[in-house]
C-alpha cells in the first residue's frame, strides 16, 4: 500500500503504525459481531428447524436426530459438524429445562390437589396407608386426571402422613376440649352439691353424727345431687361425710377447750404424805 497516494496522506509514521493497528482492532471486532449475529441466526434458524420436527424430545440424542434433519437447508447453512452437534445440544438443553419447569409445575399442582382430595374421603386418624391408598387410586379425580401422573409413591405417602397428622391434632384438641368442658361440668356439679349440703349444715340438718340415711329423704330429688350422681371423683356420699367430719372436728375442738377450762379452774390439793 506504499504505492496508494492516501499512503502519504499522514507524514508520521508513527501515525501510519497506529492507524493501521486500529484499523485492524476494528476489523477484528467487525468480523467477531458479524459471526455472532451469525451463530445468532443460525441458532434461531436450527431452532426453527428442529421445532418442526416432533419426534425430536428432550432425550432425543445427535446420532438419532441427525439422520432426520439432515436432508434439511438448515442443516447444510453451515458445514461444520461440530457446531450443528452443539446447535442441536443447546436446543435440547433448552427442551429439558421446559420439561423440568413443567414437570415441576404439574408436580405442584397435583400435590395441591392431593391436599385438596384427601379430605374428601372421610379418612379417619387411625387409618393405614395400605387401606388409604387403594381407596385414594380407586376415586375419579385421581384416575383421570393426569397431573396426578407425575405423583410418585412416595409423593402421596407424604402428603398422606401430613393429613393423618392434621386429623390427629384435631382430633386430640377436640378430645381435650371435650374432657375440659366435662371437667369444668363435674367440678360444677360437685361445688353446687356441696354448696347444697352446706345450706342443710347451716339449717342444723347435718350435725356431728348425722347419718346418709336421715339426709337423703331431703335431696334425693334436688336437681344438685342428681347432677353429681355417677360422676368420677368424689361422689355425693364422700362429699356428705367431709361435711359430718367437719362438724365434729368442730366438737371435739370446742370439748377440748371446755376440759382446758376445766383443768385451769380446779383447785389443787396437796396430799401430805406421812
């Protein structure tokens, strides 16, 4: 390029050097953005291609999907085998990630369908996964419904677990409930049976002595000691008989005060002894 009268346009040559080296630095970039958007191309073009062809899946391999692409004008764009393989890879790649996301997303679905399902069938918290299972893949929704497909049997013995917990928990709470509300009614009872016998205690009804017999004629139809009969804990008679022994601790610790007084107030004699 001596001989170019542009050649002599810059004087330096120094600044010949640098031109020349940049106009290189520039053509190098130029090629390397002009095969991107090449490879670019040809990967959406490959793309293209291969998505018209359905028996390729994402497990499809080279050897296999070769022989029928290769009959295509896609695949003669480029001459390099080893860029088709790799074209064909990323295609692949990009397959397996949508089967993935999907898989996953039909996964979801039928575990929260399963959740979902499982209360239905009346389950009680002791029934075996043995029985639950049969009855579980025996119901329509499960049969026809393809998203349970993907469920393993480990997937639905999980979620099982988790609702035969759920109907445990519910069902001790409720248990519990049930024997507070029964404990709260009992204890109830007891106070207003003894609240009862306390009146009879006030009216001199029970004193010191007083038997079961002579009281009973008194409450056997009072709605108290109804409601206290047959419950477990302390029953009517051992209510009445704390009654009578406090009444005669009573006694006695007034009698023994009367015999301290006593005690206090007789003489003393002294008996010469000769």
């Amino acid at each position: 390029m001596i001989k170019d009268p542009h050649f002599r346009a810059v004087k330096d040559p120094k600044d010949r050097k640098a031109a020349f080296e940049n106009y290189c630095h520039d053509m190098i970039i130029q090629d390397k953005e002009r095969a991107k958007d090449r490879l670019a191309k040809l990967r959406a073009d490959f793309a293209t291609m291969l998505k018209s062809h359905p028996e390729i899946k994402y497990y499809t391999r080279w050897k296999t999907a070769r022989p029928i692409i290769e009959g295509e004008t896609i695949f003669r764009s480029t001459n390099e085998e080893e860029e088709r393989r790799r074209l064909f890879e990323d295609y692949v790649t990009d397959l397996k990630k949508a089967h993935l996301e999907t898989q996953a997303g039909l996964r979801k679905s039928a575990m929260d369908g399963l959740i979902d399902l499982l209360p239905k069938l009346n389950l009680e918290p002791y029934t075996r996964w043995s029985e639950a299972q049969g009855l579980l893949k025996s119901t329509a929704p499960f049969q026809n419904d393809e998203k349970y497909k993907t469920l393993s049997d480990s997937d639905i013995l999980t979620v099982f677990q988790n609702h035969i917990k759920s109907l445990e928990r519910t069902f001790n709470e409720t248990r519990q409930a049930q024997k507070n509300k029964k404990f709260r009614i009992e204890r109830k009872n007891r106070d207003a049976f003894v609240e009862l016998l306390q009146e009879l205690r006030k009216a001199n009804k029970i004193k010191a002595g007083t038997k079961w017999s002579q009281i009973f004629p008194l409450i056997e139809n009072d709605e108290r000691f109804r409601a206290v009969c047959g419950q477990p804990g302390s029953n009517p008679l051992d209510l009445f008989w704390d009654v009578v022994e406090e009444e005669e601790r009573a006694l006695r610790g007034t009698r023994n005060d009367i015999l301290d007084v006593m005690d206090v107030s007789l003489p003393i004699y002294i008996i010469p002894v000769y």
